[in-house]
C-alpha cells in the first residue's frame, strides 16, 4: 500500500534479517571522535592506540536493494579525519554477509579468521593466530535479536563458540560479579545459551569492565578494548597474544572515572565499535 518492503524498519533478503539504519547522524560522528580523542588525551598518551570501524549487515545489502541506508564512506572519512594519535585497522574489506548472523546483528565468531588476521598485521602481533587448532562448539538453535521482529518463519542460526586450551584456563573478572568471587563465569557463559539473548554467551554480554587474564602467557603484554558487544566474540580470539585483556564499555560506566579502575601504562589499545554505536554515539557515558 504505502510502497514499503519492509515493516518497521525490519526488512528480510534470502532469509537474513536486516534492521534500517537512517540517517546520518553527522553530530553523532563528530562526537563519537571527540569522545574517542577525549579518552585519549585523558589516559593514552603513553599507549600505542588503534581504532576500528564495524560495519553493520546493512552495509552490505541495503543500497543495492533499494533500502535506506547512512552513507558509510562519510562516516569513515569524518572519523579518520576528526581522531586523533590512533592508528586505523580497515577491516571493512575484511568481511561479507555470510559473516553475520541472519536473525542477529552480530558477526559470527568462527568467520573473523580474515579480521583477526588484518588486526594482528597492524599490532604486530608476535602469535600467528590462523595457525591455532581451534575446537568447535555449536549450539542450535539460536533465535537472534531480530528474529522476533521479522515475523515470518525463519530458519534460526547456529552459533558457534571456539575453544582453545588459553580460552579454556583463562581467568575472567566480570565486575558484575565483583560480590561473588570465584564463581564467575569464564570466557563462554553456557548458562546464556537459550536465554533471551544467547549472544550472551560470549563473555556474558556487555557488562562495564571485565578482566581477562591468560596464565599461559608469560609475556607481560596487556591489551586494552574499548567495546560494544561486537568485542564479546572478537576477544576471545586475542588471548593467546596478551597475558591480560581488560575490556571496558564506555556506554555503562563514564570515561572519566575509569582510571579509578584500570591503570594505564604503555598498553596496547584498541576502540572498536560498530557503525550502529558511532551513528548512536549519544548513548555513551
């Protein structure tokens, strides 16, 4: 009737589900750099600082099948041109649509070899990561955020998690479970899968700040993420290189008390976040 294909904003191609993102959001843009050059000139100065942009599923899709979509190159540019002291990984180039989820927003964990491979390039990372034996677990099925929404009868997903004997000893501190130490979960929260959101299995979601540390590496070598929940999947695939990982999620806690918390001192640090979170910027902290 009104010459829409899709309903609100959802919108099905092949069985993929897809959410609109529209418009531009320019003053988001600009203050997603000033709150990335914030942080840094507060606490990085002695850091060796990277950033890196995520697309969505739309980015793949959405012109060519006549949905509305923001324009992706002028949010790189503007980012690239407005932050500053950081080097950019393009992993941009490094992704297609087979590696998301149909019924989610998210990347799947499994596909991220070529991702893993272009950040490790541009940090200098001593671990060759695309020789690690990884073990697969899968679970099925798997409803993602957007299943619901698309109301139709859509084949769900499998997710899958990968293990190694790092991911395995790891010791995770979520600071959600700061009360209950010594039982909190480690890198996969199996008790997340088949709740509401069963993404959350990776790390258990998005939480303030959590600490990773890797006993089987003795190198001293400490990672710092600036996240959204994109990172939950991604960081377990960075732990054999680092002996800690310290995430943190500037959309729950603000960036100005975080040095109440975490101590900067000449880490390797990375801000990554999807174009969902740039073109919603106002939502951090």
């Amino acid at each position: 009737v009104f010459n829409k294909s899709d309903n609100n904003d959802i919108y099905v191609i092949d069985d993929n589900v897809f959410k609109i993102e529209y418009p531009l959001n320019l003053n988001n843009i600009y203050n997603m750099s000033n709150y990335l050059n914030k942080v840094y000139d507060m606490y990085l100065e002695d850091c060796n600082v990277f950033f890196s942009i995520i697309p969505d599923k739309n980015y793949f899709v959405a012109k060519e099948n006549g949905y509305l979509s923001i324009e992706y190159d002028e949010l790189e540019k503007i980012m690239l041109k407005n932050v500053n002291n950081m080097t950019y990984i393009d992993i941009m180039d490094c992704l297609d649509l087979s590696d998301y989820y149909k019924t989610d927003p998210h990347w799947k964990q499994e596909k991220l070899d070529e991702v893993i491979k272009r950040i490790s390039e541009k940090m200098n990372f001593i671990t060759d990561v695309n020789t690690i034996d990884y073990t697969i677990k899968p679970y099925y099925p798997f409803y993602g955020a957007y299943y619901g929404q698309s109301a139709l009868n859509i084949e769900p997903d499998i997710l899958k998690y990968r293990l190694t004997d790092d991911i395995k000893n790891a010791i995770v501190r979520n600071y959600e479970y700061s009360g209950d130490k010594g039982n909190e979960p480690g890198i996969y929260d199996e008790q997340k899968l088949g709740e509401m959101d069963s993404y959350d299995v990776f790390l258990s979601g998005s939480t303030p700040l959590t600490t990773i540390e890797n006993p089987n590496n003795k190198t001293g070598k400490e990672l710092i993420i600036f996240r959204d929940s994109f990172a939950s999947s991604l960081t377990p695939l960075l732990i054999e290189e680092y002996s800690k990982i310290t995430l943190i999620d500037l959309r729950y806690v603000s960036y100005k008390i975080i040095g109440d918390f975490v101590n900067f001192d000449n880490q390797d640090v990375l801000f990554i976040y999807s174009t969902l979170v740039i073109n919603n910027s106002n939502i951090l902290k």
